[in-house]
C-alpha cells in the first residue's frame, strides 16, 4: 500500500514537464542535483534554531532589554475564585451579561467586581512585555542574517537581475553549496516557527501565520524537489528584505523609542509595499506563470508551484492593508505606530485605581482576601 501510495506520489507526470523526469536530476560528470532526501536534513537544523534560541534570548536577548530599559512587567493576580476561575478556565474568558448575572448570585460579588476579576485575570495570561522583546530581537537577527547571506548568494548571480534566467537550461541546474545551505536554513527555520507557534505570542492573523509558515515550508520543499531553485532563492531574498525591518520596529517599540520605532515603520511599509505588491508578483510570479509556459507544456507541478504563490500573494495583500492603514494614520495624524494585527489578548486592560481596588474587594468562595499585590504598569503599546 505504502509503496503503490509512494510510487503515485514521485510519479515524472506531476514533477515534471513532459520529457523530463528524476533521471536529469541524477548526479553525474561532477555536477551535483538537489534531491527530496536532503530535506531531512532541514529537521535537526529546526531543532537546532530552537535550542539556539532559548540560549540567544537568555544570553543576548534578556541583556539587551536591559539595556534598552525593556523590563519584566509585574501584574496583579487576582484572589482566588474557585467558581470564578472554573468559569474563566471551562466556559470562556468574556463572559455575557446573563452569565454575569448568573455569577454575581454565585458568588456574592457585584457585577462590578466580578467583571475586575475577568479582566484582572486576563491580564495575567497575556504575554509581558520582555517575552515580546526576546522573540521580537530572535527574529530580527535571523531575517538580518538571511538577508545579508542571501544577498550575499545571489548578488553574483544572473538571474538576480534576469529573472527569465531562472529558468536557463531547467530542469538540469547544478546545485551550489551557498544555494544548499540557503535552503536547508530558511527551511529550518520555518520549521522551528511551527514547532514554537504554540507558545509564541499570539495575535489576531494567527490562522494566517499558520498558513503562511505552512505554504513557505511546502513551497521551500516543492521548488527544492523539482530543482525550481533559482526561483525560491528569489522568492525566500524578496521576504526577508523586509521582515527584519518590522522587527527593529517591534524592539525599538518595547523599549519605548517611539520615534524610532515610527520612522523604521514607515521605510518597513514602503519596502513591504515595493518588494511583497511589486517585485513578487510583477516580476517573480509572472516569471513563474508566463514564461515557463513558453517553453514546455503545462504540468500539475507548475499548478502547484504557482498556486503556492498565490496564497502567500493573498497574505501579502491582507497584510498590506493593515500595514497602509497604520502607516496612511501616523502620517496625516502624527499619532503612534500601534499594529492593527495586535490581538486583545496581547495587551493588558486599562484600568484606573478605583477598579483596581475593587478587584481586591473580590471575596473568596471560602476564605479572606488576600491584600498586597503589586500595581500593574499598563502603559506599553500594541506594535506587534
């Protein structure tokens, strides 16, 4: 079974075009091919990336906040609520108005108060303000790094310049060693973002970083096994050209640096503009889609291959919109960069000392309260 599934799946039909199968991607004469099977290798570099950034935040990332003034936020916990914290934990976190009435009559408190526990106990789940800083700076170093590197790769290289050279002589491309590495670590690290998406920062695109994590990882893999390589390295420059921009953005943002972070906003929104609504789909997409037509038939592969590209046109298109509302606000009004794609969960309630006391205020279900919490500073912004 598993071997009729394999033999259906690496059938020439579906790779390649008419004429051309796995037999042109033979090494021969010295000249070296990509191959499905290096993508293993992409695995422990993914758990690799993990490692290293748990060591890079703790001893780079964590010193750095320091320095820039990030410090760890400190919020009130909320008195102990059996019944209040069985709803909060079973039934949801924004409870209705019937429900609160519903809960005030179990509890004893008033709808005032119990609607300070919800929102005091939200706060204390939502991710500080140096844990955004950490991932924010891991993030940065590597888009820099990748971007530097993958210039570095391709600033020799003709197709960098011709994206029609792309395809010259495909499917026999020899594979170099810069273009392996490239590969293997972009494909690692995309692969450590899925493995971490569980207890990174949530915000409200997080089915669209999914998808889009998930679509580059198949797009990586699939240009990789059909040896479409000169096209992703482009593909893989044209996103990292941009995202380590977003990140100083972030850094700067967190460490309150408003200027800063508002001025690397603005060139971050011009060059997503320029590289993810320009470059990408006038240049490398129609190179995908127009050209190769013009020299074999179409194949499932080049549906697939484009069809990949066109869900991450899509992201870029959504993400676009947000990026031009935040930026088109700052310029006619001058008012702070606060990223649109921030979640509520992200960002704590604001809440003056009256309400803060009334939490306190909130009775156990069998017992005293317990005074003494420390105030929670609230005034960090939303760029996420």
């Amino acid at each position: 079974m598993l071997s009729e599934l394999s033999a259906w799946f690496w059938q020439e039909r579906l790779w390649f075009p008419e004429g051309l199968g796995w037999a042109d991607l033979e090494d021969r004469d010295g000249r070296v091919y990509a191959k499905a099977t290096d993508l293993w290798v992409a695995l422990p570099i993914a758990l690799l990336f993990l490692i290293v950034r748990q060591v890079f935040e703790r001893t780079v990332a964590t010193p750095l906040a320091s320095l820039l003034g990030v410090k760890e936020t400190v919020r009130l916990r909320v008195p102990h609520n059996p019944t209040l914290e069985s709803y909060y934990c079973k039934v949801t976190k924004n409870p209705t108005q019937v429900s609160l009435v519903s809960l005030c009559k179990q509890t004893g408190c008033s709808e005032r108060q119990v609607q300070r526990w919800f929102r005091r106990r939200r706060n204390q789940d939502r991710p500080s303000l140096l844990k955004k800083f950490r991932e924010a700076s891991w993030r940065f170093t590597f888009y820099l790094l990748a971007f530097i590197a993958g210039l570095a790769a391709l600033i020799d290289k003709p197709w960098l310049y011709d994206v029609q050279e792309m395809w010259q002589g495909f499917p026999v491309l020899t594979l170099l060693p810069s273009q392996y590495w490239y590969y293997m670590i972009e494909l690692g690290f995309y692969g450590s973002l899925l493995f971490s998406v569980a207890s990174d920062v949530k915000r409200k695109d997080f089915k669209e970083q999914i998808v889009h994590h998930v679509a580059t990882i198949l797009l990586i893999s699939f240009s990789w096994c059909v040896n479409y390589i000169r096209a992703g390295t482009l593909i893989m420059l044209v996103h990292d050209s941009s995202d380590y921009l977003l990140e100083s953005a972030k850094m700067f943002n967190y460490a309150g640096w408003r200027n800063a972070c508002n001025y690397i906003f603005i060139v971050f929104a011009a060059v997503f503009i320029v590289t993810r609504l320009g470059i990408f789909p006038f240049r490398i997409i129609y190179c995908t889609w127009v050209y190769p037509v013009t020299i074999y038939e179409p194949f499932f592969g080049y549906y697939f291959f484009n069809g990949l590209l066109m869900v991450l046109q899509c992201l870029h298109i959504f993400w676009a919109i947000l990026i031009i509302r935040i930026a088109v606000r700052f310029l006619s009004n001058n008012e702070k960069v606060d990223d649109e794609r921030s979640d509520k969960d992200e960002t704590d309630e604001s809440e003056d000392e009256e309400e803060e006391e009334d939490v306190k205020k909130v009775p156990k279900a069998n017992g005293p309260l317990q005074n003494g919490h420390v105030v929670l500073n609230n005034n960090h912004s939303k760029l996420e």
